[in-house]
C-alpha cells in the first residue's frame, strides 16, 4: 500500500535498482509496514528545473493508507538523507509530498483495502 514516486533529473541508469532497493526497505521501516506491500518508482526526468535551475533536483510522492501526519518531518528528513546518498542531490532542492490514502480509495489484487 505505501507508494513511494522519485523524479529526478540525475541520470538513474546506472543506481536506479539500488536507489529503488534501499528506498522499500526504507519507506517500510519508516510505516512498520511489510515491505512486500511497498512499491517504489524511480523516473529520470532532464527536462526539470527547481528555482530557476536545472542543478541536481528531486520531487517525491509518499502515499500510503494511515500515513502519520506528525511524522512527516522524520519522514522527510529520511528521505532527503536517502535522495542525498544515492543521487547526490542536496536536502534543499527535494520537494516531498506526502499523502495519507483513504482505504477504499487504494486498490489492490482485484479489490480495495
């Protein structure tokens, strides 16, 4: 149920299946969710600009059912460390969204949660 988007603007062909990897185990341990729920998507996007540069950026989308509003901080400063690490891109130019799915508005195995 947790989903985890990256765009970024670094080339991803040669780290996107590590960055993906630590990325589940990561959003898993974050949620205490099982990480055979989590789904990560890692998309290389050139043609993106954050404040009128096109310097290393990314742009994150955390969905998940029960999303922790007043946890949102840890959460963001767990994923920037993790864009930091495996993209090289600095904790100021990452937005992340963050989304607290309703149950029946999530989909899976042909019903909802």
């Amino acid at each position: 149920m947790p989903l985890l988007r990256i765009q970024t603007n670094v080339d991803t062909a040669s780290g996107g299946q590590a960055l993906a990897s630590a990325a589940s185990s990561t959003v898993a341990a974050m949620l205490g969710k099982p990480e055979r729920y989590v789904m990560v998507s890692v998309e290389h996007n050139p043609n993106m600009r954050f404040a009128a540069s096109d310097a290393p950026l990314a742009y994150l989308e955390l969905k998940s059912i029960g999303l922790p509003e007043n946890r949102s901080g840890e959460f963001s400063a767990a994923l920037a460390q993790l864009i930091g690490e495996h993209l090289g891109v600095a904790a100021e130019r990452v937005y992340i969204e963050f989304a607290n799915a309703q149950r029946h508005l999530w989909g899976w195995n042909g019903a909802t949660f």
